[in-house]
C-alpha cells in the first residue's frame, strides 16, 4: 500500500522484481522494504542475488518485471529523483588510487551537480562524520583497507541521501576495520535517519534490532525484525534460523525438481 | 515534513549544475592525466617515432604531386603530419575507451551512472573531457614538429582547434561505441587489430588517395569510405586554413552515428548492460 504520510514512505521498496541472465533466474518475485531510519541486513550466501538487486536498484539493469522505489520515486521511470536520494558503496573500489581523497570527493560532488564551494562544506562533514579529516590531502593509494572504505562511506554520504546501499562492504576487512565500519553506519542510521540496506554473507554482522531480509537463490525467504524472523522459525538464533530456512528451500527445490 | 518537499525539488535540475557536473568529468580526466605521465609520453613518442624515422625514410620513395590544400610540392613528412595528429586521437579515443571498460571492472563506471544526471549528459561529458585531452596531445606535437620543419601558416593553429574538437569527438565517441562491445579488458589487444590499424592504413593518413586509386580502385573506395580519412582531411585542410566541407560533414556525421549508438548502448534498457551475463550473486 503506498502511504501519502511522508514519515511512513519506505527509503527503499522493491515490489515483485524479477530478473533472469538468459535461462538463469537470479531474481524471482523479490519484494523488500527498507523502512526509513532503519538498519536492513540482506543476508544472503553469494550467489543469492545480492549484486543483481543491487544492479537494478542503481539502475545499471533495466527492471523487466516489478518495481522499485526510493522515497517513492520509481527508478524507471523517475531515475533522477529516485537517485539523487541513494547512496552506494559498491563492492568493487570506485575511489581513484592517484588523486587525493578531497580530489575524488569533489568529482563525486559534481556528478550530483554540487558546486565547490558548498562541497567544500559536505566534505568536512562527512570526512569528519567518518573520523577521516587529517586524511583529506592523502593520495587514496597511500590509504589501508578499512580507510579506503570509511571514505567510501564518505563519499556515498556526500550529496546527503536518506537512503544507503552497502554491498559487502566489511570484504576484506581485519576484524577491527569491520566492527569499526558497522559501528559507523549503524549509527548514521539512528543519528541522521538515513535508511541503510547492508548486504553482507556474514550472519554475525546483524544485531537484535535490525531488520533481516533472508535472500537465498534469489527469492525472499524471510524478512522483518530479526526476534520475528527468529522467532517464527523457530530456531535459537539467526545462524539457525538462516540453515533452517534454506536448507528447507533446497528441500523444496528438489521435491518439485523430482 | 520538508524532508518530502525536499524530495520532489531535488531532481530537477539547473543548467549550471549540469556545468558543474560536466566540469567535475573534465576535471577528472584532466588530473588523472597529469598522474599517468606515462601515457602522455607514449602518446607523443608514437607519431614522433612516425615523423622523424619512417617519414624520413620514405621521403624519396613517394613522390608527392601538388594536391590541395598545399600550394607547393611539400616534403612527406608535412604530408603525414595531419594523419599522425589524427593517428594521435584515434590512440586517444580508444584509450578512454580502454579506461572505460576499465573503469566497469572496478566500481569508477558505477559511480559515474549512478549520477543522478541523465546518462547522456554523463557520456557527452566523459566524451569531452577525452577530446580536450587528445586535442592538448595534438598541439604538443605539432609545437615539437615545428623544430622539424613542419611550419604550417600561424593562423593554421587556430583554424585546426575547432577540427580538432570534431575529430576528436567523432574517434571518442567510436572509442565509446566499442567500449561497449568489449567484454572484458583482455579483448582489447583485438581493438588494436580490428580497429585501429585498419582505420590507419586504410586512410589519407600516409598516403595521398590518388595513389591508392592508381594501385587499387577498391582500397581507394574503402578509403574514401573510412571516416578516419575524413578526420584527417578536416585536419589537414584546416591547418592550411581551409575547410574540406565534405570530410566536415562526414566527421559531424558520424560522430553523431556513434555518440547515438554508445548512449543505446549505456542505456540500462537496451544495451550491454541488460544483456551481459553478471554470474556474480
């Protein structure tokens, strides 16, 4: 149901997507919402269809079936507000390693038509929202891992989305690095509201409070609150939840492959 | 709320914003260019190598008859000198695009199309932000080959930077186009094969097409049809102040064809991207 509320308009709706690579179904009839202010695990193995659905949500992929929706805005059909409210931090590094972290945030600023002097401000802001400030005349490629990242954050966060995709961004992170980034972006979501969809393979990165979205082989098998989502299967926690619920959904893969 | 209000304003936006963004794209480029000294050097050492061994070299084996637009018999090294210009561009148009499919492996493409400016405004951008960079390579070696001797009139500078913009455009929107057919980065050794020696020797850039037609009518049809010899055409006459109206249509043209066809081909509806298998999850 869509809502005229503004408060109650989900950051992120995606409504009975579906999309296949020739024969090959990656996506089937997955629905989601990520409500505002809200920190959303999309747990799923890879292979799930994780990078497909994050493909369509930046429209990189044409959405052949279903909707998707951000703030209300359809992506098709209204990409330029639908994008100008998201926020990505892609799996691959799209920082460039020869010029300064400042240099990269202002090509970021300006593809979302933000003058320098007003990007100047956006960019102590997030640089200090990131605890990156000393860093900003660094050459990206003198930058560790963890660091690279938390300036990804930065950059996603500049032109002030009110929704944030990350996918897997904690890859090839120490175990530091990763509490570090989740701890940061947990809090920009309670702190400034923002709605955050945090896909990840790693179960232990979501926390009682979270919303879970279960993604396995590209088809919801469960969302809400994580309790809920525990809850109704039963299991103890959401690593049992998580084996419940797919080895149940290979089970019935083979049944009806049979 | 104003958060809603916000959201409905936003989308829309200024023309100076789309400057700004297209600045940001130029100026990207332009500093990535500064820290790759590499490419700029090997992009000038290329026609150097051209103008002052192989040029040398054939300067008594081809005779040169007067053709428009030179006045006098001109040495074969001012002969190739507008081909290697245009050879210059030609490595620099497929240059981006090599960046381009580059930039896909890694996130940088993302980032660009996920702006929320229309996408082709974004390519326009990136298409420009090439050509001013090949148009740059141009005149350092035309400034270098004024030592050699190659002394085209003064106003010929000025009269070549408007045919510069359209060559350079027209062989970056071709680097454009092919980026999008190439799948991966490993396939670009077959650009070399397949599309730029062809275009290069097929051409005016070496030798006059008289000569062509006289030893082979087809190659000389080929080469007539090649719109690299249109760049270099455009690009020779200009430098002699003149303009080559048809090369001129012929490089509008088709810089029209294939900036048309790599924006279908970046549309998320239609090209590469709706068709390419991603098997990551």
């Amino acid at each position: 149901m869509k809502s005229f509320d503004p408060a109650q308009i989900p950051a992120l709706e995606v409504d009975r997507v579906s999309h296949r690579y020739g024969a090959r179904v990656a996506l089937d009839a997955v629905s989601l919402t990520v409500r505002q202010s809200s920190f959303t695990v999309l747990l799923g193995l890879n292979g799930a269809g994780k990078s497909t659905l994050f493909s369509l949500i930046t429209r990189l992929y044409a959405i052949r079936s279903g909707h998707i929706r951000i703030f209300g805005h359809d992506v098709a059909s209204e990409p330029g507000a639908a994008l100008s409210q998201l926020g990505v931090v892609f799996q691959s590094r799209a920082l460039d390693i020869d010029i300064s972290v400042r240099q990269n945030l202002m090509y970021h600023a300006a593809l979302h038509g933000i003058g320098s002097r007003r990007a100047d401000e956006l960019i102590a802001q997030v640089l200090d929202r990131v605890a990156m400030t000393d860093r900003s005349l660094d050459r990206v490629g003198n930058l560790s891992i963890g660091q690279m990242r938390r300036i990804e954050i930065a950059r996603a966060l500049l032109h002030m989305p009110r929704l944030l995709l990350l996918d897997e961004p904690t890859v090839g992170l120490d175990i530091k690095a990763r509490a570090d980034i989740l701890d940061h972006v947990r809090r920009l979501s309670t702190e400034q509201g923002i709605g955050v969809l945090w896909a990840t393979h790693l179960i232990d990165e979501a926390k009682a409070g979270d919303d879970v979205v279960v993604l396995h082989k590209g088809t919801v098998l469960a969302q809400g609150a994580l309790d809920d989502v525990v809850g109704q299967a039963g299991a103890g926690d959401l690593g049992g939840t998580f084996n419940r619920l797919t080895a149940a959904a290979d089970r019935r893969e083979v049944e009806s492959a049979a | 709320m104003t958060a809603a209000a916000e959201t409905t304003t936003r989308h829309s936006f200024s023309l100076a914003q789309y400057f700004i963004c297209m600045k940001g794209i130029v100026w990207r480029e332009a500093l990535r260019f500064m820290h790759q000294r590499e490419r700029f050097v090997s992009a000038l050492v290329r026609p150097l190598v051209w103008l002052f061994i192989f040029a040398a070299g054939f300067r008594q084996v081809l005779g040169l008859s007067i053709i428009p637009p030179y006045e006098t018999y001109v040495l074969y090294e001012v002969y190739i000198t507008p081909g290697l210009i245009a050879m210059i561009q030609l490595f620099n148009g497929m240059q981006s695009s090599l960046t381009m499919v580059y930039d896909r492996e890694t996130g940088g493409m993302r980032t660009l199309l996920v702006s929320p400016f229309p996408r082709w405004w974004l390519l326009s951008s990136k298409l420009l932000a090439g050509t001013l960079v090949s148009v740059l390579q141009a005149y350092v070696f035309l400034a270098i080959a004024w030592f050699w001797e190659i002394e085209p009139p003064p106003l010929g500078y000025l009269a070549l930077l408007p045919a510069l913009l359209l060559s350079g455009l027209m062989l970056g929107a071709l680097g454009m186009l092919i980026s999008s057919l190439i799948k991966q980065l490993e396939n670009f050794a077959g650009v070399m094969n397949f599309v730029i020696f062809p275009m290069f020797f097929a051409s005016s850039a070496l030798y006059p097409l008289w000569r062509v037609r006289e030893s082979s009518p087809l190659l000389f049809y080929v080469c007539e049809l090649n719109p690299f010899t249109h760049a270099t055409e455009l690009i020779r006459f200009a430098l002699y102040e003149q303009v080559s109206w048809i090369s001129l249509g012929v490089v509008i043209g088709c810089t029209a064809a294939f900036l048309f066809g790599a924006i279908l081909a970046y549309d998320p509806g239609r090209g590469f991207l709706a068709r390419r298998n991603n098997p990551a999850g």
